[in-house]
C-alpha cells in the first residue's frame, strides 16, 4: 500500500460503478474470501475488501453476509459466484488502458483504521476521499 495515496472507507453502495467495475475484475470469484479485519477507532472488529487505484486505497466495508448477497444479487456474476466471461471482457476492454494495481491482502491487514478516511456521507468534498 502506497501511503501516500488518500485512503478512504466507504460503503460498496456508495461507490461510483465504475470502481465497482474495477472491483469486479480484481475480484472475480467473489469478495468473502478477500476480506481482511481490523479494529475501527471505537475498538470494534470490521471487514472490509482492500482495494487499490493509481489515486487511491480503499477499505472497502462489508461483512461476509453482505459480501456473498452483493456477489448473489449482481447479474455480472454466475450462479457459482464467479465473473461471467462477457462481464470480465466489457470490463477488460474498457478499463484496458487504467493500471489499476492489484491488492496485497497481507499487506492490507497491517493496516489501521485512523489511516483511513470515513467517506460515508454522499456529498462531494474537495476530492480527498471522494471517490474518482
């Protein structure tokens, strides 16, 4: 994880579609197993999906209920939880040119939630912790 990068938790929802595109193809068996846990400000274990950009690390919040219903719920993804082919091609060729980076589960871990920024609110700001 680049430190440098603004680092943001924020709702799946809350997402613009195309970073949950992103997601997709960095994830395309699912998000249950990818997710790591840490202790948020208030000393309260949570889960959430590490996720990587150019401009930004995201922690992305989702319990493992959440994560398999958000995988079941999305007709991007087959029956067995898994990216359907014309799915990961769209995505493929139409994020080609983005180099996104791919996400170090372990490295994620280490990480603490005051490094974060806590994006919930819908309201644009000054671009720090929005997302892009």
């Amino acid at each position: 994880m680049n430190l440098s990068k603004p680092r943001v938790i924020k709702d799946y929802d809350k997402l613009d579609p195309e970073i949950q595109e992103k997601i997709k193809l960095e994830y395309p068996s699912g998000y249950s197993e990818n997710l790591i846990y840490f202790n948020n400000k208030e000393g309260k274990r949570v889960s959430a999906l590490p996720f990587e950009t150019e401009e930004k690390y995201y922690l992305v919040r989702m319990t493992i209920f959440e994560a398999e219903k958000i995988i079941e719920e999305d007709d991007d993804y087959d029956s067995t939880g898994s990216l359907k082919d014309s799915a990961k091609e769209e995505y493929e060729s139409k994020y080609a040119d983005d180099d996104f980076l791919a996400t170090d589960t372990e490295e994620a871990e280490d990480v603490a939630d005051d490094d974060f920024d806590d994006d919930d609110d819908d309201s644009e700001d000054d671009g720090d912790d929005d997302d892009d």
